[in-house]
C-alpha cells in the first residue's frame, strides 16, 4: 500500500500577502499616498504658495495638469503638498492615542480589580468628547491650528485604542504560558512587556492602520471647518471648503481634493483589512 502524499506546506506571510488582493491594493494606494508625501518635499509642478492672479481658475492643461484655484495657485502642487499635512496628523495622533492607549489597557489588563474599572471609565468620560467637539474647545482656548487638531484627534484616539488593548491582553492572560511565567517568578510588568505584548502586537497594527485613515477623514473635517490646518499651508480639507463656493464656475476644483481623500482613506482601510486576514491565525488558516 501506497504511503500518503505528505500535505503541502503553509504557504508563508510574503506569498499570502501577494495573493491577497485587498491588501495589495491597499498597499498600492497607501504607497501613492507617501510618494506624494515625500515627492512634495523636492519637488512639485508649481511652487505651491505663489500665486498668479493672471493664471485663475484655468482648467486642466499642459502647464497646469490639475488647473488653477481661485488665487491662481496650482492644485496639483497643492495637493501633493496636502499629502504631507495629512501624513503629519495622522502619525502624530494615531502615536499618541497608540501610545497612551495601549500603556493604559495594558495597565488595566495586568492589575485588574479597581485600575481596570478605573482606567475603562476614563475611557468612557473620554468618549464623550468627540474629536471634532474637543478640537472647537481647544481652538476656543488656544485658536486654531494643525497642532490643536493632532492634539484632539490624539486624545480622542486613546480610549479606543485603551479597549482594544486592555480586551486582546486580558485573552492572552488567561493562555497557559503566562500561567508558565508566573510559576517560574515573573513579575506582571516583566510578563506585559516579554509575553503580553509581542501577542498583541498585530491587534494594535492592524487598529493603528485603521485609525490612520480615521485621522486623514478627522484632520479633512477639521481644515474644512477652519480649526485644523490654517493658511497657507495646503490641506485637503481647506480646498473643498474653498472650492465649494465656485462649485458651478470651476467643479473638478471639489473632485482633486474629494478623489484624493477618497483614496488615501480606501487604501489605508484595506491595508487595514488584509494585514488583519493576515495576521490573525484563524482567518490566516481559512485563506
């Protein structure tokens, strides 16, 4: 009798990334979006502060791909330039909320009893004060800038990243090794740091991702309104709202800032997606 043919092996993280479809392209829309970060800093088509008041509102053409806004200045540089305050926010105030977050679940998760009950009403108080209601008190207190809006979003992002924390490290509290780790004299802080965080890792990857598309909509919003980032300096957000007074005169000047938008959020949330198919063993092992 014939023996069994051995069972082909688990294909590896590079060869499932590559098929996954989602996270490509994903991954394709996010690249574009810090090659356009970081092409903004040696070069753009048109200086993006100077105006031309003789080059208004033209469209889309040979000298200028995008066209011209209302004070003559290139929307192309504009929105590459864009890219740059978007990037900005979102790694800053995801960092933050990522940083003090996490600290607070994983404190939370390892002390139990009245910390844990403490820290997740804190999360609840917190979660009161929407990004966009925290950033008009600051900007009542302090005016308005790129630096009140990260700081809100920041803010607004650190209970959600608490509970998920404080969620994914309790399950890994209760796994048989960390039961190994106590019997053999480990402390909890020595446990959070060896053995509950490497097991959570991917969970706050995957939520960092996730909310950096959260920060790019939060920061547009923001600039929109007028309490995120403040002239000149490019922002998405501030050209549809300057856009939105010439909608019947110049149109496509809403849809560059709206497409861009658009993309950057699309393919940061299925970058998001495919890493967490990814990174996660039972979705891993249905793929």
């Amino acid at each position: 009798m014939s023996a069994l043919p051995a069972p082909a092996p688990a294909p590896g993280f590079w060869r499932r990334a590559l098929r996954h479809r989602s996270l490509m392209i994903g991954a394709a829309l996010t690249a574009l979006l810090l090659a356009a970060a970081a092409l903004s800093l040696v070069w753009t088509p048109w200086p993006p502060y100077d105006m031309a008041m003789d080059a208004v509102l033209q469209p889309p053409g040979a000298q200028h791909w995008l066209g011209t806004d209302a004070y003559g200045r290139d929307v192309a540089s504009l929105l590459l330039v864009g890219a740059r305050s978007s990037i900005l926010v979102g790694v800053i105030a995801v960092g933050i909320g990522l940083a003090l977050g996490a600290a607070l679940g994983l404190l939370a998760a390892a002390r139990g009893g009245w910390v844990e009950e403490a820290v997740m009403r804190l999360a609840d108080f917190t979660f009161a004060f929407p990004a966009l209601l925290l950033a008009i008190m600051l900007t009542a207190v302090f005016g308005p800038g790129i630096v009140n809006a990260i700081i809100a979003i920041g803010i607004f992002y650190v209970p959600t990243f608490a509970r998920v924390t404080r969620a994914s490290a309790r399950a890994v509290w209760a796994r048989e090794f960390i039961l190994a780790a106590r019997a053999s004299g480990k402390g909890p802080w020595r446990i959070t740091v060896e053995h509950v965080l490497p097991n959570i890792a991917s969970v706050l990857i995957v939520q960092a991702t996730i909310q950096f598309a959260l920060a790019i909509l939060a920061e547009a919003a923001l600039s929109y309104l007028g309490l995120g980032t403040q002239p000149p300096q490019p922002s998405w957000g501030r050209m549809l709202a300057e856009a939105q007074t010439l909608m019947f005169q110049a149109p496509l000047l809403a849809v560059w800032p709206g497409v861009a938008i658009a993309l950057a959020v699309l393919g940061l949330n299925l970058l998001g997606d495919g890493l967490r198919d990814l990174l996660d063993p039972r979705l891993a092992r249905g793929r």
